[in-house]
C-alpha cells in the first residue's frame, strides 16, 4: 500500500502592477518601520537641542513679552502695555526709525557692490581673477567685532590712518562717530564693507548658471553689454536676487555689533538699531519683558518684509514661465 504526498499549498501568483504579496507588505511595512525607527533616533540629538535652545526660549520670551519681568524676583501680567509702549515710546521708535534707514542703505549698497564686484570677477579676460575674488571674500571671514575694531582705530580722528593721510591732501575729516548725521552711515559702512565678498559669491554662482549660448545668440542678434544684462543677465539671476534681497534685509535687521563696539548707540541715540535697543533694555535696564516685546515686533517686521518679498520674486517668476 502506497500513501500519495500531499499537494503543494497554493499560493496566488503576484499581480503585476496591483497589490503586493501579504508576505512582502508585511516585510515592506517592518523595513519602512526600521527606516523611521533609525531616522528618528539619529534626529533625536538635534531636536533635542532645537527644542531646548530655540523652542522654549522663544515661548518663554513670549510670555515675558505680557509680564513686567525684569529678570530678578516676581513678575505680574500686564497684557498689550509692552506692546503699546513699542509704538508710542520716542527713544524706541527713533531706533526702530534708524533699523529702517540702516536697512535702507545696506540692503541696496552692498547688493549692488557685490554685484558689479560679481559681474567683473566673472570675465575670463580679468587676470588674477581666483586672487580677487579671495581678497574681497576674505572680510566676511573676520568676525564683525573684529572689523569693527579695527575700523574704529582706522577713523580715528586722532590716531587713525584715513584721517591721516586725507589731512596731507587737506581734507579735515573730523570723528565721524561724533556726527549725529555721518555716524549711521559710517557704520553701514563698515557692514557694507565687510559683507559684499560673501553677496559677490552667491551672484558668482548664479552667473555661471546662466547657460553661455544665451549671450552668444544675443552677440549674435547684435545685442550689446547693457543689453545682454537687461535680457539675459537680469533674469537668469532673478532666483538669487530674491534670496540675496531676503537675507540682505535680515541681516540689516540683525545689526548690533558694529553698533556696539563702534557708537554704544550714539551720538544722541543716532545709531541705536532694534537689537541694540533689546539689549540695553533687557541686560542693562533688566526690563526683561519690555524687551521681549521688542524682539517679537522685530521678529514680525523681518517676518512680513521677508514674506512681501518671497512672493514679488515668486510671481515674478510665474509670469516669466
């Protein structure tokens, strides 16, 4: 007597382009698991650190922006009263008039030095072009206190070189950080110069993006320099302009240290910027929650501007497509 073996068990074949195998969904799912099981864990640290140093001191300066806290002892709720007294203070409305002027003349300046310092640097034809580009680069390596300093002693009207050597030609040239009309502009100066290499990189970068045969066929069509920069340059870098316009204006906004090593904020308050002025209030009038106040409306300000302008950039380039 023979027993006949059991029939192999059915399994039904894998449909092509439908759904998976019970068995391979199961093992797709446990490695898509694995995958975000070992994704989080190696993100942990680096929440963990922006939770701790970014997220709860932002929450925690929100609620000292209602409160009367001023860093030591108890504090009570005030509500809006910082708020309003952002708006109807002078002292701090001249400053928050000097952070708009300071923007004003930075944000153009040193987008357009940086710019034409770009465009020239990106001609073939310019020899020792790897060394210029390195020289002017080289500022926004040095930290701002330092190009500060070192600007502080250059303008000197005692000491410094550049009052010196404009006396052997005649010219007087006076403390500028004295002037309540020349010492804003003299330390937007000093930005200007120390950040146009770091804004002439970025537009390097997107000029030799542009494809060349662009300005070979506007050569072609007899187009000239000024031409070729209006309808082939202009546009090719309209992407980085945006970006370049939107950190342009947050940096203007973030002034601080030239201001403090350079001015303290003076003469007569000329020079004193937003930052500044949340400085001085907070960790020297320990007006901790008027302070707070004070950086949520430049938190709103650099917000809305750096909004206005990621949408005129970004319809621009609609209208382009």
């Amino acid at each position: 007597m023979t027993t006949s073996a059991a029939p192999p068990r059915y399994r039904a074949p894998r449909r092509l382009g439908g759904e998976a195998h019970p068995d391979n969904s199961r093992q797709i799912a446990a490695r898509e698991r694995g995958r975000t099981l070992r994704a989080t864990a190696f993100l942990a640290p680096a929440l963990a650190v922006i939770i701790a140093f970014v997220f709860v001191p932002a929450f925690s300066a929100l609620r000292l922006s209602f409160t009367d806290a001023s860093g030591f002892g108890e504090e009570s709720w005030i509500g809006l009263e910082n708020y309003v007294t952002v708006f109807t203070d002078p002292a701090t409305l001249r400053a928050i008039s000097n952070t708009m002027l300071y923007a004003l003349m930075y944000g153009p300046l040193v987008i357009a030095v940086g710019l034409a310092a770009a465009l020239l640097l990106n001609r073939k034809d310019v020899p020792w072009r790897g060394f210029f580009r390195t020289v002017i680069f080289l500022p926004f390596v040095i930290s701002m206190a330092v190009a500060s300093l070192a600007w502080a002693f250059l303008l000197d009207p005692n000491l410094g070189l550049i009052p010196y050597w404009l006396s052997g030609l005649g010219i007087t040239m006076g403390d500028v950080f004295a002037s309540t009309t020349w010492a804003l502009p003299a330390v937007t100066a000093v930005a200007i110069w120390k950040n146009f290499g770091y804004f002439m990189v970025i537009f390097l970068a997107g000029l030799q993006g542009i494809p060349r045969y662009l300005y070979e066929a506007a050569t072609l069509d007899g187009a000239g320099a000024w031409r070729q920069f209006r309808a082939v340059t202009v546009p090719g870098l309209r992407a980085t302009m945006t970006f370049v316009i939107v950190f342009a204006i947050i940096g203007a906004f973030q002034a601080f240290d030239q201001i403090y090593i350079m001015t303290q904020g003076g003469p007569d308050r000329a020079t004193e910027t937003i930052v500044y002025r949340i400085y001085t209030d907070g960790f020297r009038d320990f007006r901790m929650g008027f302070a707070s106040a004070l950086s949520y409306v430049l938190l709103a300000i650099t917000l809305a501007l750096g909004l206005i302008q990621l949408r005129i950039g970004t319809k621009r380039e609609k209208d382009l497509e």
